[in-house]
C-alpha cells in the first residue's frame, strides 16, 4: 500500500502533497473549501471535501481514508477570539474513524507552543507547559494518537513557519516599540518542514516527538532588522531591555539522532 492521506491541505499541507506525489506515493487530500477540489484535482490529489467540528465530521472520512496507512494531520486549531470550539474533541471523532480505517501510522502536525513560556534551551525532553489556549489543545491533542497503541504515531512540534507568502517581517515592519527584542527566534522553513515530514515517512521514523526549528537563533531584533533591509521595508522599532532569555528551541531527534540536515536558511 502506498497511499498517503494529508487532512488539511493548505499552506503546509498542498506543497507537502505535491511534493509526496513527485516521490512517488498516491495522495488522498482534503480541503474545507469547494472552490479547492479543482485545484487538488489539477496536481494530481484526490480530492475530498471534509470539514470537522466537535460535534461532527463532515463529508466522505470513510473514502478518505480507503486503504490509506499513513494519515499526516495539518488541521491547525484556529481558535480565534471568542471562538470556544474544542480542537481536542474534534480530534477525537477524527480518532474514531481511523480505527475503523486502515490507517495504521500517523504524521501529527504540532506547534513548540506546548512548551509555553520556558526559557533556556528546550528539546524533546522538556516537559510541556502550555500557556495559550491554542498549545494546550494541541497538546491534549497530541497525545490522543500518541497513547493509542495500535497506531505509530510521530509528533512533530514546528517552529514559526515561514516561507512564500508567509513571514512575520511583513507585520512587524510598520511597528515600534515591540518587546522582547533580545529573545531569540525559533523559525522553519516550509521546504524543511516538507523535507522532515517525508523523512519521517520514508525512514520510518515512527512513535518519535521531535521539535522542527532551524539550528540558528539570532535575536528578534538582529533577524527582523536584517530582514527588513533584506527586503526593503522600514525597520521595526524594539524597546531597549537589558534583559530577554527566552527559549531556543532545538531537536536532540533530528540533529543529534537522525542527523537531519536542514536545507533551507531563514
């Protein structure tokens, strides 16, 4: 079977796609949006209309999930102000339903923000606290497939993504007095991103966790000023703070065990 099943086919998720299909796998993907099953089709996705709430899973899951043995998640939580829906439920009918599938390997899409506030250095090994409303959904999402022992699950906890059309540069630019400028930056690349979900796939690098941020961690201040000269838009205005640790964030997995190469400079 080399079917490869990818919910949430996005920013992330389309080119993620794409690029599985060019290597070789046949792609079932799914879309919120109706307008979007064409574009699927074009690349050569199988397209499916699917929409999940907590109450509910919406559309053709069965289909989707036909002879399908590895599920990538990419549905990110989305809770917008005042929007009170649990990501955690609907993760759990999405679990229902692939134990009735015969999906048995799972590619879960997660953020480093379950490990909240924590300065200093942060691995795999860093107990996760989640501060926002956003991390902690996500990490009692994670641990829904984690915990399940009939399926081999790999968490994978990206960075802040940048890539086409997406960079924070883009909104700090026009700002002043922004905080934290000391604190160091924890980014990915999209074509890492790519690069470290199809090793995992390829390699089986199954019931692993592993953090996906690029190894450099220039400060705010020194990255986004050098990035709006990059660029050329006017430079954003940080506070002058003696003192910002943060956290940077690294992969013990990745680097140090895997001996993954990122790729792609921020």
């Amino acid at each position: 079977m080399n079917k490869i099943g990818v919910l949430g086919c996005g920013w992330l998720g389309f080119p993620l796609a794409v690029s599985l299909i060019k290597s070789g796998y046949v792609v079932h993907g799914s879309t919120t949006s109706e307008e979007k099953l064409l574009d699927l089709k074009k690349v050569l996705i199988h397209p499916f209309l699917i929409s999940l709430s907590e109450h509910s899973l919406d559309g053709p899951i069965s289909d989707f999930l036909t002879d399908v043995e590895t599920l990538i998640i990419n549905v990110p939580p989305n809770l917008r102000v005042g929007k009170k829906e649990s990501y955690v439920k609907k993760m759990q009918l999405l679990h229902q339903e692939v134990k009735k599938s015969t999906v048995r390997k799972i590619v879960f899409v997660s953020s480093t923000s379950v490990y909240g506030d924590v300065e200093g250095e942060v691995t795999e090994e860093t107990v996760p606290k989640p501060l926002s409303e956003s991390g902690k959904q996500l990490f009692g999402a994670e641990k829904i497939f984690k915990n399940d022992v009939g399926l081999q699950t790999t968490v994978i906890r990206f960075g802040g993504l940048i890539g086409p059309g997406r960079h924070p540069i883009t909104v700090l630019c026009n700002k002043k007095d922004l905080p934290n400028g000391n604190e160091p930056i924890n980014l990915v690349h999209i074509n890492d991103c790519i690069r470290i979900i199809t090793a995992v796939i390829s390699n089986s690098w199954w019931g692993e966790t592993m953090n996906g941020v690029y190894p450099e961690h220039p400060s705010k201040q020194e990255y986004y000023r050098a990035e709006s000269i990059k660029r050329g838009f006017r430079r954003p205005g940080f506070k002058e703070e003696t003192y910002n640790k943060g956290k940077i964030v690294r992969s013990q997995v990745l680097i140090n065990v895997k001996k993954f190469k990122f790729a792609t400079t921020l």
